[in-house]
C-alpha cells in the first residue's frame, strides 16, 4: 500500500476520456428517453427491464470513472458496495414484504381510489373514453319522462337493500335511518334520497341517483368531500338497477 | 515551497489501510447515505399506486422537463471532473470556471426542482395530499437538500481559490466535493429511472411497468 500521491493521480482518467465519459452519459439519458417516447412504452413492463439496466450502466460509469473508484484503493469499493448491497436488499426486503400482504393493501386502493377530475378538466381537448365517461350525458327527453312516470324502473326495490347493505360497503357511509348498520357520515344521509335527489340538480331523482352511482364526483353534496369511489363496475346490471330502484323508493 | 510540502505532508495523514483518513470517512459516509435513500426511495415503491385521491402520477409529472434537468446534473458532474483535473495541474483559472460552473449548473437543478414543486402545488399536490405526495416530496426534497448543501460546498472551494487555498497540494479537498456531488448524480440517476421513466405514468391505482 505504499501509492504515492501523484502516482495515484496519474493513473486518473485524462480529459479526453471525460468527455468521452459525459457523451455516453448523454446518450444513454437520450436512450431512455426515446424508450418512453412512444404511447406504448409508457409505463410499460416491456419498457422497465431496459430502463433498468441502462440507469445501472449509468450509475457504474459515474461511480468508476467520475469518482475514479477503478483506480482508488479497492477497499473504498468494498466499504460503498456495501452500503449499497445493504440498502438495496432491505428495500427490496421491504416491497416484498408488503407485496406479501396478501395483495389487501393494494386491493384497499384499487376499490376507494378516485380519479383525479382536475386534470382531465384542464385537458378538454382530451378525448380518450375515461375523461368522457366523467361527463355526465344527459339521458334523452323521452326516456327521463318515461323514468319519472314509472318511478321504480326494472329493478326490485327490496332486492336493491341487499345490494346497499352489502359487500359494495355503501353502509359504511352512508345513513339509512331505516337500516340497522348503515349509520356512516362520510357521505350524504340517504334516508330521503329519493325526494331530495330530484331537488339536487336539473336531473329527475332517478337519473341523479344514476349519475351519483356512475360518476360519483360529478355533484358533490355541499359539505362533502368528493371521496366516493367508482362502484358501478363492481356491481351486475341487475344489481345496479335493483340499488336504484331502492334509492328513489326511499322518500 | 516548503509551506507547500508540509501542507501536501497534511494531506498524507494515512491508517493502516493507506488512505487517507478524510477520504476513507468519506466514503463510509457515502455508503450509509446509500442506506437513508435506499430507505426512502423504497418507501416510494411501497406505497407505488395506493394514493385513494389525485394528483397521481400521471396527472402531474413533467417528463420531458425533468429530462432536460436530470442532462444538466449530468453535465455538472463533468464539470466537477474537469474542476479536479485543474486542480491537480494547478489551473487556478480553470479551477475557478469549472468550479462555478458546477455550482451554477446545480442550481439550476435546484431553480427545475422548485418550478416543479411549484407547479404541483397548484394542482393540488402537497406533501399531505396521497401517498403519492407525501413519499414523493420526501425522497426528492431530501435529494433537493443534498444538491443545496453540495452547491453551497461548491461555492465554498469557488471563494478559497481566490485565497490561494485550492491548489495540487490540497487536492483532497476538491476531490471530496466532487465524490459528494457525483453521489447526489447517481442517486439522481436512480430517482429519475424509478420515480419519471418506470413510475412516472402510474394512474390511480394502476401502476405499470
């Protein structure tokens, strides 16, 4: 161990190989980038494997060549690989770990996450089918008049309180004064829902109901966070028009 | 010239291992920072697509522009090379460039990050808004916090050198900066691939990739 100083500095990259260095750099950042340009890629898994390993090429190059580990004493790569082993196998330790939850946090998420409305507002020149479906489509005039008339549309009133107080957890936030259980307040008082659904908007009660369940942000109650998830894809047509039926029966 | 070689004397203080002590504590301190990113940025992963409300993802992170931000890093960190290369030759004209051009480089960085942070915030993402937010300002405010502190070393060096205090003989100096400020490039490295190329298109509760 006897490197004198200078000699150690000889042995450094010259500056030419530097800038040879910060090119690769570059174009493997370049690289990278033209990976996600393309709609497909994004986010895709076919895109993660490259990515990966091109920012570990990356990531190699700085730590040799920038902070000349390849040339320094070995033990200094020693002592940072294995900080970095270290911290790297706790990490993925910890993901596993939490991966192994049997999947309920995520699956927590998938059924109350809500999307985000601001952003897709701001894009009105994006057409994609999700932004439009957030848009509440006025149902044609002959139809609503007919809705109004035969108020209890096709579904089963009685068969639509099972809906409410089951899996669905439509108790857990809503208060049916008539109900044992559905005492929660996160959301609006259902009790009379389906009086005050038709006074809510320009919308009959039925048709409000539709678009509370359908599009849950598109009125919120004043007082009320918009936190009502999408549920309409978790529920049969049948149960859909048996929970609605229900809901303007409650008068 | 003797007040150089006894300052080059200083520089030598060696262990057992050969290196130096500065640089040995360095590159421990290197390694357990590794352990504190590692944390955070594993936090980051965990917590990948659970936010309940947006923004996500998706909605607000600005690719193209972060690009632009991460090239800059990169070429800071040439900067700093080049600086070190001028100190080693005694280049007191390029120390003082290639110094203040790191320096400015990084802040730079830094002025991308707060416009970023900025624009967020307007959409309505706070630290406090999802899991999104919180874990997200938390690994790049802390990756923020590193460039500031290594911006600020840098001007340090920069203001020494007018007082003849960044020479071939206090080397070590400069190049402990520099293993500093190419550590907050790779980690950047790291966050840039997993938080805006892998993550960056995560919608809601659909993560991908």
């Amino acid at each position: 161990m006897s490197s004198g100083h200078g000699n150690e500095h000889s042995k450094h990259p010259s500056t030419k190989k530097y800038v040879i260095i910060a090119i690769i750099l570059f174009v493997i950042t370049a690289i990278e980038f033209l990976i996600i340009l393309p709609e497909s890629m994004q986010g895709s898994a076919l895109a993660f494997g490259p990515l990966v390993l091109l920012s570990i090429a990356k990531f190699y190059i700085v730590i040799m060549f920038y902070m000349h580990l390849k040339f320094d004493n070995p033990l200094l790569t020693k002592i940072f690989y294995g900080g970095l082993a270290l911290g790297t196998v706790v990490g993925i330790a910890l993901i596993g770990l939490y991966a192994g939850l049997t999947g309920t946090p995520r699956e927590y998420a998938e059924a109350r996450a809500v999307p985000y409305e601001g952003y897709y507002a701001e894009k009105t020149n994006d057409s994609s089918a999700y932004a439009q479906s957030l848009i509440p489509t006025p149902a044609p005039m002959t139809e609503s008049s007919n809705a109004a008339d035969a108020s209890t549309g096709s579904g089963d009133a009685a068969a639509g309180e099972a809906v409410f107080s089951g899996t669905l957890g439509c108790v857990g936030c809503h208060t049916m004064e008539d109900l044992p259980g559905a005492v929660g307040v996160l959301g609006p008082n259902l009790s009379q829902i389906g009086t005050v659904a038709g006074t809510r908007s320009a919308l009959s009660a039925e048709e409000y109901i539709k678009e509370s369940i359908d599009a849950p942000t598109a009125y919120v109650v004043e007082g009320y966070a918009p936190v009502m998830p999408e549920l309409r894809s978790s529920m049969s047509d049948e149960e859909y028009e048996d929970l609605v039926a229900y809901l303007v029966s409650k008068k | 010239m003797a007040q150089i070689t006894e300052a080059a004397h200083h520089e030598e203080e060696q262990n057992c291992t050969g290196i130096d002590n500065r640089k040995l504590l360095f590159w421990v301190f290197l390694s357990t920072d590794c352990l504190f990113f590692g944390a955070l940025i594993s936090t980051y992963m965990v917590y990948r697509g659970q936010s309940l409300v947006g923004p996500y993802p998706i909605d607000i992170l600005d690719i193209p522009l972060t690009t632009i931000s991460t090239f800059v890093l990169l070429c800071s960190s040439f900067a700093m090379v080049m600086a070190l290369s001028a100190t080693q030759k005694d280049d007191l004209k390029g120390i003082r460039i290639w110094l203040a051009a790191t320096a400015v480089m990084g802040m730079v960085f830094i002025g991308f990050q707060i416009f970023e942070f900025w624009e967020f915030a307007h959409h309505g993402l706070l630290i406090s808004t999802n899991l999104f937010g919180s874990t997200f300002f938390t690994l790049t405010g802390f990756h923020g916090a590193h460039v500031s502190l290594g911006i600020v070393w840098l001007w340090v060096l920069f203001i020494l050198s007018f007082r003849g205090k960044v020479n071939s003989a206090r080397v070590l100096d400069v190049e402990i900066c520099g293993l500093y400020w190419h550590f907050v490039d790779i980690v950047w490295i790291v966050i840039f691939t997993l938080l805006y190329l892998v993550g960056g298109f995560d919608a809601g509760p659909v993560i991908t990739g």
